[in-house]
C-alpha cells in the first residue's frame, strides 16, 4: 500500500506516524511546501518573543529524525499542485529545483491545514506585512525584529494568534495596537466575558482599536499606514495580519472533492472526502460541531491530531470515527487565562437555542490557602432540559483545570444541574471543598427548583425605575459607596431581616451583590418573606468588569 | 420546624445554611463541641507550618458571623451526650458551665465527623504524643512548637495528614521520621505509585520507617521513645498520630442507629439513617463507592459538603440524593502533586475485578514551551469491558487538572478508550495536543485492539533468562550504559530495522525503553515483521524510581 500525504505537521506527520505503526510495510510519503515538517505552530508565537529562544525547539521531528523512526520520506520543499483522483495521481512541484512530477497513491490524505486569511485590500503584499503561519513567517518576522528593531507595531486581528502576538511584541519592548472590525477581541467568548480580556491587555499597554475596519495599508517613513475606514491612519513600523485562517484547499477543489464552509473539505466520520481513496484531516476540513451537531470549522491541533489518528486506523483496515469538535481552547493573555469549551450565549442564541447562564466568580482555591485568585465562570445551558451548552472561565491559575472538567462534562452529556455531583480532588492549594465546578451546578440546581431566579447584566439599563420594582443592593455600605449602580438602596445582607420594612411589599427585588452569593442569600431571605426576588447575575463585580 | 446539628463544621454548617436559604422561618441549632465552627480542618496542618499566618483563616464563620447571617444558633463548648429518637430530644453539655439539658427537634443531622485513630498501646496519652483534628488540637501544637522549639518528630501514619504535616515540621526545621506499619505511605496510591512519593519525601530529608509497628510511646529526657516491636526505639522530641480516623459515632450507636464499617452511621441515598427523622452526613456515615458499589468509608471535605446540602434539600421538602463517593483527592507533598480518583489496581483486584493498566510520562504541557514536567500517570481499567475503575498521577503543575479531567470521565460512565476522544483545551504554556488523558486513551484504544501487548513491573523478576525470550532495551546506548534491568540487550529504536537479525526468531520479544513510547514504537516494528513483543508498561524510568 502506497499512501501520499499532502501536509506534514500536526494532522499528516501524525497519521504518518500511526500508519507506520501499523503498518511496517506501507510506502508512505509525505510533501511539505514549507522547509519543516511537525512543528509547533502554536509555539510560533512564543518564538517571537524570546520565550521559545531555541528555533530547534520549534520542530518536533527533522525529516532525518522521521525517516530514522518511522522510514518515511518528509520531502521538504515540495509542493503538492494537482490531484487526479482518476489516475490516483498528485502532480508535485519541488519548490528547490523547480522539477515537477507526478507521484501515485492507493490512499491520499490532504492535511494541507489553513491559512492566514489575506483581506483583498490594498497593501497586503508589503514588505512590513506580515502573517504567520509557518515557521519560516516566523522567522521572517524575528529577523525584520532584529535587524530593523521596529519600535510599534499594528496586528490587524484579535484572535488567538493576535492576542498571542500582541504579548509577546511587548515582552519585546513595543507598542502595539490591535485594530479589527468586531468590537470585541476573541470571538469564541461572549462580548460580556471579553471585556476581561481588554481590561487585561489595556493594563499591559496594548492599545485596542476595536470596531475600525483596515482598508489598506501604505508604506511611509520606513513603516506602514493603517489606513482605516471613516478615521485616520494608524502609523506603526511593521503590521501582522491575523484576522483568521481559511481553509488551504485549492486542489481540493480543482479536484473536484465536495467542499463547505469557506472552502474546507467535507468529510464524513471516517475522515473520508467525497471521492474515494481521498482522506483529509486538520484546519482544511469541515466538522460536525459537537454541540449544535451543525457543520462548522473549527481550527484547533488537537482536533487535527485526532483526526490524523482516524485516519491512519481507516486505511490500516480500521473503523474509527471522529466525534465531532466542541472548541476547547485556552490562551494565556499576559497573566490572564481565558479559555471556553461548547458554544457561547451569542451563538447559541444564533442557534435558536432557549439558553440561560450563570455567572459566578469562585477562587481557584480555598480562600485561607495564601495565594487564591478569583476566576468568572459563565456557564451556558439549555433551558428546561439544562443541557450544558458550552462555558467560558477567565481567571488566573486553574482555568485550565475548570474548562477541562467542563469539556469532559460536554463530552460525557453531563447535564448542567449534574455539575453539582462532581466528586473533584480537594485539598487547599488546589480547590475548594465546592469546586467552582460544582458551585456553578448548585447555581443551576437552584434554578432548576426556582429557588433561584436571575436578572443579567443586558437588562440593567432596562430594569424599572419608576418606583415599581426595588432595586437593591447588599453589600456593605462600604462597597457601596466604592461604587454601584445608579438607582439602587443599600441594605447590607446582614440586616435584611431587621430592614424588610424599607422594602416595598408586591413589588418585585431587583438584588445585586459583589459575587451573587450575599445577593442569593438576600433573595432567599425575602422570598422567605413572601417578596419576589431576582439575584443579579455575576455582581456588581462582573457588572464593573465589564461596563467600566 | 426545628431541626438540631451535631458538629458545626464541613457537613453540619452546610446544612444549616442551606437549611436557612430554603426555609426561612425553621429554627435551627447547631451543637459544637469544639470552640470553633466553621473551619478549615484541611488548612491546619499548613498552620504549623506557617504557610497559613493567621489563626482567624482557619474559620470560615464565626458563631457571630454565622447567626447575623443566617440567623442560626451556632453552639459551641456544647457536647450532644445523647439521643432519644422516641421523644426527639438530644442531651446536651455545656462545656463551659457544666451545664446539662434538653434539645427538642423535629429533624436531627448527625455531623459529628470522624476522630483520630488511636491505638491502644501505652503512652498514647502523654503530653508530647499529639493528634490533628480541632482547631484546638491544632493550636496545641502549634504553642508546644513554640514554648519547646522541639528540634525533632515523629508521625505515627503515612496518610494525607501525615504527609501534609511531615512537610510542614520540615518547613520549621524539624528532622522529621514518618513510621508506620504498611510498607508504602499513601494507601489511596498502589505502591508502585507510591514510590515516587517515598522518593520526594526522603529528598526533602524525611526519614521513613516503613513496615514497623509502634508498640507504644514513652517520656525520655524531655522528649519521647516509640517504641517499636522487633527493632530499637525512635526518639523524638515530640510525636504525631495520624494513622487514620474513625467515624465518631458513640452517639448514633447508643441510640440504637444502624452502624456499618468501623461504627459509620449507614444511611440511604437520601442520607436518611435507620431512625426517621435523623439524618448523617461526613465524615461520621458510610457511603457507596461509586466504582465498586460496595459499602466504603470515604472521609473527604468534598462530599461532606455535598452530603450536608442534599440532607437540607430533603428536611425542606425535597427529594436529593447522594450518587456515591469515588475518591478522588489530591496532596501537595513538598514539590510534588499527587492525586488519586477511583480505586486503585490493589483494591480493584481485591474487589475481584479483571484489571489492567496502562502508566505513562508525558509532560505538563508542550515540551517545546518552557518550563514543562514529566508526571506519571496510572489508569486502572477493566479488561473487556474497558470501565474506567481509577487512576493515579504524581508530578508536578497539571496534576490536579488531570485527575479531575479523569474523576469526571469516572463519573460519566466513559470507558477507558473513550478517552482518546476527549477535546480538552491545548495551548502550549497548558497542555500538548495530545493531552496526557488523551495519550492514556490512545494506550488503552491499543490495547482493545491486541496493538499494545504489555508486561508490567511485577513481572520483571519473572522474565525467562534462559534464552526461550528475547530480553530488549531500545533506548540509545548512553541511556543504557546509565542504568538497565540485568539481561536486556540493547538495540536503538531506531537502528531496530537494520539489525533484526540480532533478534532470534519465534521467541516472545520483551521490549522496554525509557517512558514506553519508543518501545512501543519498536514493538509495532518487531510486530510487522512477525514477532510477538510485548511492551513494558511504564519504561525504565518507572521501573527505577520503583526499584530503586
Ligand atoms: C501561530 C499559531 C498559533 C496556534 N496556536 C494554537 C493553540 O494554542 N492551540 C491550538 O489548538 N491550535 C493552535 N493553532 C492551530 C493549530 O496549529 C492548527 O489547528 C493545526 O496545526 C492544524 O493542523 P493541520 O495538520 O491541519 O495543518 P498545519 O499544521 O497547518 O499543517 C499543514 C501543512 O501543510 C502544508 N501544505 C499546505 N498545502 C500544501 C501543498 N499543496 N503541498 C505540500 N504541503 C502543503 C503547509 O505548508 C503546512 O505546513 C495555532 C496556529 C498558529 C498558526
Ligand atoms: C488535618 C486534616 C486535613 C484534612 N485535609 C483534607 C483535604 O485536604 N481534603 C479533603 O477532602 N479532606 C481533608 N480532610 C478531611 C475533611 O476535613 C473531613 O472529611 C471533613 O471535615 C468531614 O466533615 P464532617 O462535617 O463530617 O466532620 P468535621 O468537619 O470533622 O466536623 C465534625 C464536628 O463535629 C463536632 N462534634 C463531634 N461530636 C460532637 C458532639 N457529640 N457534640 C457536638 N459536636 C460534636 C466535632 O467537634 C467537629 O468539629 C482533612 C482533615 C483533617 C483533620
Ligand atoms: C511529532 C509527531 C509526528 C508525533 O506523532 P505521534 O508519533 O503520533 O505522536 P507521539 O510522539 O505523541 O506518540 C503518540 C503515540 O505514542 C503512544 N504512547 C505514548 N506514550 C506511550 C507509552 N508510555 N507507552 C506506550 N505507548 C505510548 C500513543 O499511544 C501514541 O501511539 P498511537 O497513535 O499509535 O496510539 C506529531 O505529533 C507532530 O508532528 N506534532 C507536531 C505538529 C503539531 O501537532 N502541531 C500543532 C500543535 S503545536
Ligand atoms: C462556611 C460554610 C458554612 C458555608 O456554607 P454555604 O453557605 O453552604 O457555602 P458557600 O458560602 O460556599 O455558598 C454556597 C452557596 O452559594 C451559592 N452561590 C455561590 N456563588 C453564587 C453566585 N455567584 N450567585 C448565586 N449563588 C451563588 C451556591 O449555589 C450555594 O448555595 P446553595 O447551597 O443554596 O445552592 C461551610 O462551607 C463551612 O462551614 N465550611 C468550612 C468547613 C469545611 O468545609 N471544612 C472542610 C474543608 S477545609
């Protein structure tokens, strides 16, 4: 069996390996455009930086060390430029001698992964713009950094790699500004759980030019304008472009494979195309989203690795099936962690799905421990059958630890009211007696009983303010006079009981805390009493972070 | 509704709170011996130390605190002597008056925990011999330290207190000799696993005295002997007993409750015990395990809690139950981490289970991203079926995140090779996009499919020497000049190709290397050219910190 791959880093070098494990006698062949094979793209920023200061670092294997391992031929430098599915053919182009050839398969995998998406504006080409993708943009990058020591630059694109960027840039010593379209930084999270992002970034000197769309970029005074629409330019000495990937599948398509979204290739479970004998895996295919069960793309390596994996069992005569993605990720933003698993409020609502959240802001561990931090958690969950949608957690320490409870519970079909059931290892360095896990799953008990009904931050504009809803506050008369929101009495938690007079019967309490534990613990009490009573989701803390 | 608590800590405070959040108007009484409510039982071992600074962190309430929130009688110095189920009234002392009387309830929770083993060998009451419990006992220590400046201890027990305070006298100074019967600390870990833990205690100066047993204790020159049987006395300057703990429940006992292992009160899933209207919780109860299903004594702050909050939601009305306990816990000891959820492979074999395992060393998080550790994780599963029985993992960052990734897919029912299709959250300073619970998956998904063919420590001794196998070690030949099991042969993974010839064929093929993973990689090799090779789960690192 003769098995051609298109693509030699996460998702082909990994089915690459697992063929031949599988299969000693198998003739396999990688091509790889670029001049490395498995490197660590998402080391790629880091190396920038100084933080990953040895560029070997960046490559798991040499195609010497591959073939040494494995017996496979990594050839470097090699363009893949058409498939025949007919003669079971790949036309292939060696980018270091110009030569081109033909090279044939019993079983084809693409994994030619994505690539940075280059809007049609004028000035992408320049000299001083930059994407990153392989390590050789990486390097291109690092040696413009060291030879012209560029003192601002401009990232066009607040995602991961640009918020990745953007730190390592300032270890670097520069100013650096992110413009983009949206009016929020990374779009997996919902607009509420970003503002920790930009608060985050802004205290580390980042500028965030959000909602300015980039029209094209000039050079001037050895550096580049930003040139951007209804305002004027931006000046910086070099600019990344990092404003998403898009599928790289031209040949894909000019072979004739069914292709969706945004071009990616389509594949059933097996990682199978369209056309027979064809397999493709990673950033270049379309997945079944885990949650929503809709199509959707969703670019992350360890998806790509798996998928790799799969394919590698089916042509050795296996029959393994890829789940689907549900977007499990994390990134360290400055001192921040932010990471979500399933789908946020915004895209579940967009999904037509009836949600709800909570919000609650636990520390990572137990309080009396020294060295606790706190971290907001947003659960999001189906409606009536508390289904868990998807969460996001941005924090400090054990962010990491809470997303990955939450992304097997996603996994396993855990229902949001499940959480509370959790059995997670305590001890105080580590976690809480009630894990923030299992503290939010008591919050959605709660809701589920109707103990405990909510108001969200999109309806404190709308709350009445015309006398006939009570709007209280219970924390401190300290806190309160810290800050808080215009129209609300104060009546700390601990003297509710002796101060339900000042409340105004028949009318519904509008309630609001710190946290949303004192505000629960109010809203218990004047139900108790016969009040109606709503607990403000996340706190006036959450509320801050947030608006201000 | 009146309902009366006995023990005002983990499982007894909770449940008053929680009492009062869902029935404002119940009056509720809550009965502490000790001087405290409230508090961090789990944080007092790092109070000797001194990593915990002030004495009011290890209260969470007070009984002020507590009553001007929640409006609950907080009883402290108070003794519940006894219980009459016929009438509903519980006798209470108070401590400080001497005071005897009556309590009525409507609704009783026993939470009166579990106390400090005690052997019955002379000396256990002597001034310099202490337990860890209360605060009180905690202080005592702590003041003892003070006044004496004792230069050296001994703790009687090897558990999560014994470690926790081991490290905290080391921290103070004090030589430190931990000795206990069982010839392994850490029973939760099978010894294999432990070893690692034997490893970081002994490197931070703790000697161990395994596998003797304490006869009893003596006063000598200002200081103690434990004495040992059939070996010289330990002398010290002080002593800690902290071989385990037995559920306090002289109480529920006399009046007639049904009682399990060790005198636990038994309840039901609604922790309901024999005798309506008495409820038990903590510490003091037994418990399903949520692996075996067997009866099992589980004394952890997480489910102690939980078992507090479901006991509130059944007095007022509801319908709560208690899923189970399945272990899962976790310890910082010195450096390390090291956590534990599910049974272990000792405790499965004797449940009679079928099990196997699968041990591997992957790192925290991407090697390519500084700062990574090797961890060593071991899962338990059963053989055919593939249920995911525990699992085990020392190391350093990620532990805890790993054994809760784990304890969740516990849980959910996942099976072992389902873990290969978790999609946990991957960046480099967090993870690998293989996540080491992933790699396990991927490990036992091999082993399903007769790809991974293993042999494990115990059978090292056992290997046939006399030429009817081939003994291998495929790690490089300076690894193996540092150190090999006695009559293995050497050939390089990747040099296994060419030499083949050395390997005799028809002969079983034992294959090791450092983690396991290129020994795999040759065991696939040998298997593709027709041998039968078997793969030692866990590599010579795991076999030399064990034997070693
Ligand atoms: C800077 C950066 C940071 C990232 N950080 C993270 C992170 O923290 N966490 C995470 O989960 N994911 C991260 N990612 C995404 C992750 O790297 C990708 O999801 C993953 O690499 C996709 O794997 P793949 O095999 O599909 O494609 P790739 O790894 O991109 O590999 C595709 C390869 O195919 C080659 N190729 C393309 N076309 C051809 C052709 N015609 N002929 C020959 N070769 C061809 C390309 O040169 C490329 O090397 C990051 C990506 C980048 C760029
Ligand atoms: C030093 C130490 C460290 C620990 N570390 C951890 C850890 O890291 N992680 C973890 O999960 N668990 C840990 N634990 C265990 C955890 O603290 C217990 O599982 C938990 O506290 C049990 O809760 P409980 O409510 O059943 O009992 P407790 O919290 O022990 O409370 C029982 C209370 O009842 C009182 N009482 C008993 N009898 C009577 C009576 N007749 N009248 C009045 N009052 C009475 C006692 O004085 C006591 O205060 C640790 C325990 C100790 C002692
Ligand atoms: C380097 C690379 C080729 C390695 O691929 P690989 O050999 O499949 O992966 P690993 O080296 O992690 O080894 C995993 C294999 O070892 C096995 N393994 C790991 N530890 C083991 C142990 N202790 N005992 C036995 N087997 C073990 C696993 O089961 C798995 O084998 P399988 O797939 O046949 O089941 C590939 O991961 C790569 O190119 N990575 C870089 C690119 C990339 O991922 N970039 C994006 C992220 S930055
Ligand atoms: C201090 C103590 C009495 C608090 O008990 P508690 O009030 O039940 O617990 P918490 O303060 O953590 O609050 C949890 C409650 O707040 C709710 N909550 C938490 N954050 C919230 C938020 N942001 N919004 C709304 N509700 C929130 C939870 O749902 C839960 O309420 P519920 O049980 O009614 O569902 C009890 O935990 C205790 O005594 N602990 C110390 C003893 C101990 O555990 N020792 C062993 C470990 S060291």
């Amino acid at each position: 069996m003769k098995v051609v791959i298109v693509g030699g880093v996460a998702a082909g070098a990994t089915a690459a390996a697992r063929i031949r494990r599988l299969d000693e006698n198998a003739e396999i062949v990688v091509f790889e455009r670029s001049g490395y094979i498995s490197y660590a793209n998402c080391g790629l920023p880091y190396y920038i930086g100084g933080v990953i200061e040895d560029p070997e670092d960046l490559t798991l294997q040499t195609p010497e060390s591959f073939y040494s391992r494995f017996r496979i031929k990594m050839k470097i430098h090699h363009e893949v430029t058409a498939i025949d599915p007919g003669s079971k053919k790949v036309s292939v182009k060696n980018l270091e001698t110009g030569e081109a050839f033909e090279e044939s398969y019993d079983k084809l995998i693409l994994s030619p992964g994505a690539r940075a998406a280059q809007p049609e504006i004028p000035g992408v080409g320049l000299e001083r713009v930059f994407t990153m993708r392989t390590v050789e943009d990486t390097f291109r990058i690092k040696e413009y950094i060291s030879q012209y020591r560029p003192k601002s630059a401009v990232l066009a694109g607040g995602g991961f790699i640009g918020l990745e960027l953007a730190e390592n840039l300032r270890e670097l010593g520069m100013k650096v500004t992110i413009v983009q379209r949206p009016r929020q930084l990374m779009s997996p999270f919902d607009s509420d759980m970003a503002s920790f992002i930009h608060n985050e970034v802004r205290r580390h000197g980042v500028e965030l030019k959000l909602g300015y769309t980039v029209e094209g970029f000039e050079e001037r005074d050895s550096g580049v304008d930003v040139l951007l629409k209804d305002s004027k330019p931006l000046h910086a000495d070099m600019v990344i472009l990092a404003i998403g990937v898009v599928p790289d599948t031209h040949l894909a398509k000019a072979a004739g494979l069914e292709l969706g979204i945004k071009g990616s290739i389509v594949v059933n479970e097996r990682m199978e195309t369209s056309v027979s004998d064809i397999y493709a895996a990673g950033d270049a295919v379309q997945v079944k989203h885990y949650v929503t069960g809709t199509d959707a793309l969703i670019s992350l390596a360890g998806p790509a690795n798996k998928q790799g994996r799969i394919i590698a069992d089916n042509i050795c005569g296996g029959d393994s099936c890829y789940l689907g993605s549900q977007g499990s990720s994390v990134i360290k933003v400055f001192d921040l962690t932010a990471a979500v698993t399933g789908i946020n409020e915004t895209n579940a609502k967009k999904a037509g799905l009836d949600t709800d959240t909570v919000i609650l802001s636990p520390m990572n561990h137990a309080g009396y421990y020294p060295g606790g931090k706190v971290m907001t958690i947003k659960l999001v969950f189906e409606k009536e059958t508390y289904r868990l949608l998807g969460a996001q957690i941005v924090g400090y320490e054990g962010v990491d630890k809470r997303i990955d409870v939450l992304a097997v519970s996603i996994h396993a079909g855990l229902k949001a009211t499940q959480l509370k059931d959790l059995e997670l290892a305590y001890a105080p360095p580590y976690s809480s007696a009630k894990d923030p896990v299992n503290m939010a799953g008591f919050m959605v008990d709660n809701i589920s009983k109707g103990r405990l009904k909510q108001w969200h931050l999109e309806e404190a504009a709308l709350l009445p303010r015309d006398g006939s809803a009570v709007l209280l506050d219970t924390r401190t008369a300290e806190e309160f006079a810290r800050g808080h929101i215009d129209g609300f009495q104060n009546i700390p938690v601990d003297e509710l009981r002796e101060r339900l007079g000042e409340i105004e019967r028949d009318k519904p309490v509008y309630v609001i805390c710190q946290s949303g534990l004192r505000s629960y613990i109010a809203v218990r009490i004047l139900e108790g009493n016969g009040y109606e009573a709503y607990n403000f989701s996340g706190g006036f803390r959450f509320y801050d972070a947030v608006m201000n």
